[in-house]
C-alpha cells in the first residue's frame, strides 16, 4: 500500500506547508509560477488592480520574488536570522518552471499577470511577522481565484512533460509533473482531484494522510476519496464506508471502527502485538488497539497521539503552525 502525506498547495512564495522538499531548504521556491495551479497568497481585502500595465511572462516571475523578499527580509532580521536580499532572490529563482516547458504547452496571460502582481503587492504591504500558517491558508485561499489563471496548461493528465505550468487543470485540481516516485520512466501530468461517490479514484485520505490503491498503476488523473465524507477508494472507485457490524475490506476503511476478521469492530475489542499495527488514529496499547490521544495526554512514542509529535518530555503536543521563523531558517541555508 503506498501511503503518502497530502499534496498541499505551494503557491505562497516563502511557504513550503507539508510538501516542501528540496529546492530552498523547505522553501516553494517555484511558487511564482504555480499560479498556474494554485494561485499565490493573499491577505484580507486585498483586490486586483484591473487598470495596471500587461506584465510579461519574464519580468512577473522576478517581480514577485522582489515582493516577497523586500518583505520577509526584514521579518527575518527581526527574528534574529539574518537573511540578505540577494540570498532570498537566489533561493526563490532556483526553480524556473516554465523555462523548463515547451511554450507550445501552456500559455501566460499579461493581464492576469498584471492583476496577480497588482493583488501580491496588497498582499505584502499588509502583512507583519507573526503570520501562522493558519492565517495563511485563509489569505491564500481568499486570493487564489485571483491568480489561479495567469498560466493555461493544455497537456492532459498522464502527457508527458516537462514543467508543471503544462499539464492543464479544472478548478479545484491539484497539478504535478512527477515521475512520481520513480513509478514512470518519464515525467507526465498527475491531476489530484476530489471524488465523490461511485467515481474513479486511487487515493483514501484521513487528515493530511492519504495512501494509494494496493494493486493499481497510479493513473494520470487520481481521484482522492476523504474519510471525512465517510468515502474511501476500493478497487479504482470510491465508495461509502462501512460502519460498525457491515462486512468489510481491510485497514482503514470502517467508520469509527477498525475491520477485523471482515467485519468492523470496535477498536478496543481488536487484538494487535505492534505498536503500529492498528488503523490511522490507533495505536496498539498492550494487547489491544485504542483510539489516539489527544493534546496533553501522556505518550512514549508519536504514534500514541491524534497528531503524531510526543514531546520530549513524554506528552502529546499540538502541530506547532507554520510561522515566519520557518521561513526564515529555511533561508538562512541558502544565505
């Protein structure tokens, strides 16, 4: 079973969230132009400028690093770890996706360009320091719609490519281009797309944990079912998850329950001898599985608790947010 955390969106340009990897030490360092997926963040009541000049597809890359820059540098001075203008520009331009791609594969619009920069610039005046990652998932959502569209791709899920500003997207849709683990010999557009009931899939989610079809090539355009809306992905379709006493498939796939012997039983009535033996949101407690524990509960390793980080000291503790010190440490690497 192939099991991976979700894809998050890297469109906020100092902001890696949980998909950060490589490039500037956790950085989006390609976010400038993952306005052709995801948009770029934003803060609350900022608003397109729709009289502004056409931005060219090589100066609006540059221009929105600048803007980053000229406002997480002195955050970042602030907190302690000096970062340089140069060190940030050099660690944001890493990653030219579409100097990489075919221009017959995508196009850039110089107006919606224009508006993106228009929007970012509001954005990056309002800001301060102490912005969490919170915070920034409700600004970036609030402006993605302003700069989702700046790049069109037009390559189909599963094309070969070289660049994600190529593969082509609906609303809503996560892109990549990825060989995707090794698992293609070339780079092609993988589409994450929400499912509903009874369409195809290859993705079951619970939280930020998500893991594949066991048995089934990962396609082009991989449907995710959410746990959430009690759907999970059997057999490439998504379907309605058993609840306790209904006949059932395998580990993680009953409603408040765990599947045992075929059918969903509760959790404190299955036997187990590891310590991660039991479902997502278990773990294994002498010879028995038990619900995760929450904030605060005491813990001797992470999977004992609902958010996977025992302290050092033998707790639960929360997921510390995303902040700016994090950016800024990520920096610092590159400085």
């Amino acid at each position: 079973m192939l099991r991976i955390g979700r894809w998050t969106a890297a469109a906020f340009v100092i902001w890696a969230g949980t998909a950060g990897a490589g490039g500037c030490g956790g950085l989006a360092s390609d976010a400038k132009h993952e306005a052709a997926s995801d948009g770029v963040a934003g803060a609350s009541g900022a608003s397109s400028n729709a009289t502004s000049e056409p931005v060219s597809i090589e100066t609006f890359g540059d221009e929105l690093d600048r803007m980053a820059c000229d406002w997480l540098v002195p955050c970042c001075v602030e907190l302690d770890t000096p970062v340089t203008a140069t060190g940030c520009a050099n660690c944001l331009s890493l990653s030219d996706d579409p100097e990489r791609a075919d221009p017959n594969n995508y196009s850039f619009d110089p107006n919606l360009a224009a508006e993106c920069l228009a929007a970012a610039r509001e954005i990056y005046g309002a800001l301060d320091c102490d912005l969490d990652s919170g915070e920034y998932d409700a600004v970036n959502a609030e402006i993605r719609t302003l700069c989702d569209s700046v790049f069109r791709g037009k390559l189909e899920p599963g094309a070969h490519c070289a660049a994600h500003v190529e593969c082509a997207r609906a609303p809503g849709d996560s892109v990549e281009c990825t060989d995707f683990l090794g698992t293609y010999p070339e780079s092609v557009c993988v589409v994450r797309r929400q499912a509903a009931e009874g369409e195809p899939c290859f993705w079951s989610c619970t939280g930020n944990e998500c893991w594949g079809s066991s048995g089934l090539p990962p396609p082009g355009l991989q449907g995710q079912c959410d746990t959430d809306e009690q759907l999970y992905c059997e057999d490439g379709v998504c379907v309605r998850q058993p609840v306790l006493g209904e006949p059932c498939t395998g580990s993680g796939v009953c409603v408040e329950s765990m599947c045992e012997k075929g059918v969903c039983t509760l959790a404190d009535r299955v036997t187990c001898e590891n310590l991660n033996e039991c479902d997502i949101g278990y773990y294994c407690e002498s010879t028995r599985c038990a619900p995760a524990k929450p904030a605060g509960a005491p813990c001797a390793e992470p999977v004992e608790c609902e958010t996977g980080i025992c302290s050092d000291n033998g707790s639960c503790i929360e997921r510390p947010p995303t902040t700016v010190a994090n950016a800024c440490s990520n920096l610092a690497l590159w400085n």
